[in-house]
C-alpha cells in the first residue's frame, strides 16, 4: 500500500491512496474523487503536483 497526501492552499488536501485492488483519490471528507482499478498512482501524482498541488506526506 502506498498513500500520498496532497495539499493547495489552507484548507484543501487530496489523499492518493493505491492498494492491491487499485488507486483512489480522497478528498478532504474523504469522499472518493476518483477511483482505477490499478496502480496509477505515479501518474496521478505527476498531474497533481503540475496542478500546484503540494506532498504533504508520502509513504506505505
């Protein structure tokens, strides 16, 4: 499992999250943003980060 937590700004913060099954993207409530059922987690971060989004933690 491997989980990045992503931030803009104040108060908005993105989770990638990708596990045996696929990758999902949380947002601030949790809430499923977007969901593959395999790893794009590299390609997910790689779009996040050109957005201005910053790694807040990443990690297993």
């Amino acid at each position: 499992m491997r989980e990045t937590v992503l931030a803009k700004g104040e108060t908005a913060t993105l989770v990638i999250v990708t596990t045996d099954t696929g990758t999902e993207v949380l947002d601030e409530e949790e809430e499923v943003v977007e969901t593959f059922p395999d790893d794009r987690h590299q390609e997910l971060l790689t779009r996040y980060l050109a957005q201005g989004w910053e790694i807040e933690e990443d990690g297993p």
